[in-house]
C-alpha cells in the first residue's frame, strides 16, 4: 500500500494530532492531498465544529474505510452498518413500530404513490383516535361490501345519511337520481287519495286520505266504528270463530255448528227443519210444529212414521190418551188374489182384499206382538170362493171360520197377535 500525505491532523479537541502512521490515526482529516486510487483505512474519525470530512482531492477510485466510529454528517454512499438517527435519510425500507393507545389525536401516514421511494405524509383532515380507534376523514367511498352492523342511526349527526350524500347511488340495485330533495310518491288504490310528493322537510307531513266508512256503502273500504262494528254486504271468504253477538244471519250458507244453550222454561216453541236431509239447507220453522219447553208436549197436526210410533219403554209403563177420534190406515190390494199369498203386518194392522179364487192366507210376515186389527175379505160376483189359513192362524176351539160365499158378500176376520207365530184369530160372517 502507498503512503498517504496529509498537511494536518486535528484531534477533536483543536490540538494537532499525530502524524499517520499505518491505521491508528486518530482525529480530523483535512487534506489537498492527490490520493489517486489509494485506499484510505481509519480506525476512527471524529468531525470537529464543522462536522465535515473536506478534502480538495482527486479520489478516483480512492475508498475510504473506517473499522471505527465516525460521528457527525457523511456526504456520499456508505457501506455497512449504521446507528444512530438518520435526520435526513430518504429512503428506509423498514422503520421500527410501538404499540401507541392513549393518544386521542393522531394522523395516519399516507404516501402519494403506491409503491417506489415516497416521502412520507399525514394531513389534518384524515385522523386517528389511538383511545377510541376512530378513524376519521371528510368523505368515505367505496362499495362498503364489507362493513357489517351499520345501521343509519349509528351514523355521525342526528339527520343520518342525508339526500346529498346519496345522489347518484345505487342501493339494492336501484339507481337513485340527483335530485332526491324532493320524493315522489304514486297514490292509487281504489278510496285512495292525497298529496303525491314530500319534500322531506321538518313539518312536511305526506298525507293519504281514504273514503272508508262504517256503512254499507258500495267501493269504499271498511272500517270499524268507535264500537267496533261495521256493516257489511256479502262477504265471500272463510270464517272463523264465534260471531257471539250477531242477531241476524239472513243470507249465510254454511254453518257446520251452531251454539245451543238449554231452555226449559218457554212454552211456545218452534223447532227447526230444512227441505232435504242432507247438504246445505236454509232452517225453516212452521207454526204447524210447536214444541212447549216447560212441558216437553211436542205438537203437530199429523204425526206420521214408516215404521211404529213409540210411547213410552219396556220398563215403563206408559198410558197413550187420544182426544178425539182415532183411526187406523187400510192396507188394500187392488188386484184379487186367487192363489195363496201371505199379509205382511208391518205395513199396518187393518187389511182388505178380494177374492177371485180358492186361495190360503199363509202365516204373515212382520208381526209384533201384541199387534191387533181386522182383515177384511170381499168374494168377487161369481163368488163361492174357500179360504184355507196357515198353522200360525189361531182360532177359538181350534176350528177355522168359514167365510160367506155369496157374490160379492163381505167377511171380517179379527186378530191378535200373541206371539210372532201365534195369531187368534175370530170373524164376523155374511156381512153384506
């Protein structure tokens, strides 16, 4: 390695230092010297008052190296380690952090580009609450995809998001215009009407006026009275529920129940019918069907049944009282018989046939018990027509009437039924 020349070596504290010899100087390095492409290797440098390292030389490719510490301002590329504060270094590619969370005012660093070597910025109007972690900032833009639990009222201000701020947005895919003071609203609807805009001003009220009343009145809508009631036309729809007030159902159609309370003390009833047994049929009373509660007397002007009428059970003892005259029905055949045949007792208790033939009365079908009643048998204008009888067909000392056989003489039999198969039977001959 060459030698180096230098004029003057400053210690730190202004006195001369020692001459260079080898690496171990010590001090200031002021020099006019030609280094040319010498390397320069100092242990330690130390800047005095002017803190710069000023030489009127010629370096070439002259590197200087320092195994020490150097202090003060460095001019030029360095390479290796550095510590200390760099206070106008301009690129750094990391910057040491602390964790900061009681400062109430704070501003964010921005930068003017995204990537590259950028000062660093902050600005008054973006700011940060390191306390409450607010962020603030004039405008906020972007889609908001992803902020979640806002609401309006959680918004700054008591108006929340006003008209301004929402021109020209898109919500929900609607395009809303520029002009959003004023809100435009359609009135329609049968009974609807009313002012159609709404400006959205303090005290401004959108109004809708109706034409709904409580009466039975044709296109309007129905509303209840301060009693709750209200009058109505058809109503064609499925009901529920009790109607626990209403007196007069005058046109309703169906009606699976009805609410029926128990009444014994009224005398003048009138019990319900309809036309047809089944479906749905309109309740009909007459006055020709009374009922008396307080009694239980169930009047009629004829009391008709296909079978039998019942008074009383067969554990009880019932009287039947008829006031006025009573008669029985006659079954009759219109045809003569003229062979054998049998009467069927359950059609009724009094018969009449002809005859036109020898015929046997056979054992007849039907029969109750304690049923009585005559059969009347009529000889044709030939006559001398027989009649035989069946083995359930009883008489006195077991000998069987004969009946008249004159032409169109008349004979009666009379009959009690003791049994199903037993028939006591007597007559009453030649009745003309």
């Amino acid at each position: 390695m060459s030698a180096i020349l230098v004029n003057t070596i400053t210690n730190r504290d202004g006195s001369n230092g020692p001459v260079i010899t080898g690496i171990t100087t010590i001090g200031i390095i002021t020099s006019n010297a030609s280094i040319g492409s010498t390397d320069i290797f100092v242990e330690q440098i130390v800047f005095g008052q002017t803190g710069i390292l000023t030489a009127a030389v010629s370096m070439g490719t002259t590197d200087l190296y320092v195994s020490g510490n150097t202090y003060g301002n460095l001019v030029g590329n360095v390479t290796g380690d550095v510590t200390g504060i760099a206070d106008t270094a301009t690129d750094a590619t990391n910057i040491t952090l602390a964790d900061e969370s009681s400062d109430t005012s704070c501003f964010p660093i921005f930068a003017v580009s995204a990537t590259g070597n950028q000062p660093p910025k902050t600005n008054t109007s973006l700011t940060f609450n390191s306390s409450t972690g607010n962020l603030g900032a004039t405008i906020f833009t972007g889609s908001g995809s992803g902020i979640s639990g806002l609401t309006n009222s959680n918004l700054s201000g008591s108006a929340g998001i006003t008209n301004a701020n929402l021109a020209n947005s898109t919500i929900s895919g609607i395009s809303l215009g520029s002009n959003l003071g004023t809100l435009t609203m359609g009135v329609s609807g049968n009974g609807l009407s009313g002012s159609d805009t709404y400006d959205g001003s303090a005290g401004t009220t959108f109004t809708v006026s109706s034409n709904a009343t409580n009466s039975n009145t044709a296109s309007t809508i129905v509303f209840r009275d301060a009693s709750g009631n209200f009058s109505a036309g058809t109503i064609t729809a499925s009901l529920s529920g009790n109607a626990t007030s209403a007196t007069s159902a005058t046109t309703a159609t169906n009606a699976n129940n009805i609410n029926l309370a128990d009444e014994s003390s009224d005398t003048t009833c009138f019990p319900v019918f309809a036309t047809a047994a089944t479906g749905n049929q309109a309740p009909k009373t007459g006055s020709n069907l009374t009922f008396n509660s307080s009694t239980g007397n169930l009047g009629a002007t004829i009391v008709e049944a296909d079978t039998r009428i019942k008074v009383g059970s067969a554990t009880t003892s019932t009287s039947l009282y008829v006031v006025g005259n009573s008669a029985g029905s006659v079954v009759s055949y219109a045809s003569s018989q003229s062979s054998s045949f049998a009467l069927d007792f359950s059609e009724g208790n009094n018969f009449a046939f002809d005859i036109s033939g020898n015929i046997t009365l056979n054992n007849p079908t039907g029969v109750t018990t304690g049923q009585s009643g005559t059969i009347v048998i009529t000889q044709d204008p030939v006559g001398s027509r027989t009649l035989a009888y069946g083995a359930n067909w009883a008489f006195v000392d077991g000998t069987a009437p004969t009946i008249s056989t004159g032409a169109g003489t008349t004979s009666v039999l009379l009959y009690y039924a003791v049994s199903p198969t037993e028939i006591v039977t007597s007559s009453m001959l030649g009745v003309s």
